[in-house]
C-alpha cells in the first residue's frame, strides 16, 4: 500500500511543478519536469513509429509547449503525465501531417516526365478533330456561335450574351441544347 500511496504522491508532484511553472515561471520546477518527462515522451514517440531525432526534437517541443501552455493545465481534467503525452501525441499528429503536406508539394514541383504520345496519336486526334467539326455543321448557326465563342475562345456565358446581345439564359440554353445534340451526333466519341 505504500508504493501505491508514493506512486499518487509522486503524481501530484509533478501536478504542482506544472502549477508551480504557471504561476511563478518555476525554473527549477521546469527543470525537473523536464528531466523526468524528456526521455519517456522520446521513447513513447519512437514506440509510435517515430524516427529518433525527430521524437528528440518532438519532445522538446512537447516540454516547451508544457512551459508556455502550464496555466491552461486543469489537474482536475487531467494529471501532468496524461496531459504532457497528450501533447506529445498531437505534435506527432501535426508533424506527420506536415510531412506528407512537404511530400505532396515535393511531388507536384516536379512531376514525373511526361510519356511521348504514341505514333497514332496525331492521327487520332485529327480524325476526333473532324468529327467534332462534322457534328458542329449540324448544328443551327445560333448554338455553333455559342459552342464556338464557349470553347473555342474560351468566352464566359456572360461575355457571350454581352457580345450576341442575347439574355444569358438563352446562352445557357442554346449552349446545352448544342451539347445534347453533340452527344448524340458524336456517340463514342463523348
């Protein structure tokens, strides 16, 4: 029963240290906090799949972060020992994160090469390329205005409707009337 009621007592301690930190910026009480929660949070972080220097630098931004945020600590809510490794937990998180953020940006800064197209690709394209001109034909002049000035000159809606003098909602509907009837005058090729 005496190694339970030390052990309590050794979790209030480091509750006080914390207090102590909060309300007298106790560097002594820091100290000591710090020699005792270092190594663990390091070996709890290299556990958790952490590379070494990385849960060495965590750490210490866990015990600052300790420092800094002491008066925020609720010994009610929590002991020190929960909440330390609680913020030890969400430095990983937010270090993890950050590494795949880097990863992610490192892989759209420079792309893979693109592939040479294939030989007959030219050939398909200039034969798609005819049939989308074939399919245009088809179309009454009003809607292959609106699908030329949309997509072949890159015109917004409004634009459009400015420069035929046309509501834009008759934009809209002839340009998706000319589409439908894309659809099915291309067929396999949409």
């Amino acid at each position: 029963m005496a190694t339970i009621e030390g052990a309590k007592e050794g979790v209030r301690d480091h509750d006080r240290l914390i207090e102590a930190i909060a309300e007298r910026g106790d560097r002594e009480a820091f100290k000591t906090l710090f020699a005792h929660y270092a190594p663990r949070v390091k070996a709890f972080l290299m556990r958790s799949g952490t590379a070494a220097d990385l849960a060495e630098e965590l750490a210490q931004e866990t015990l600052v972060t300790v420092w800094r945020k002491a008066a925020l600590f609720d010994a009610s809510k929590a002991g020190a020992s929960a909440w330390i490794f609680a913020i030890a937990r969400n430095l990983r998180i937010d270090a993890a994160r950050r590494q795949r953020r880097e990863a992610l940006h490192a892989m759209a800064e420079d792309p893979e090469p693109e592939l040479a197209p294939p030989p007959d690709h030219d050939v398909e394209a200039g034969e798609r390329q005819q049939r989308v001109r074939a399919a245009l034909d088809h179309l009454p002049g009003e809607q292959r205005r609106i699908v030329e000035l949309s997509f072949f000159e890159g015109r917004a809606h409004g634009d459009i409707a400015g420069l035929l003098d046309i509501p834009l909602g008759t934009v809209k509907s002839r340009l998706r009337l000319a589409m439908n009837r894309m659809r099915v005058l291309l067929g396999d090729l949409t």
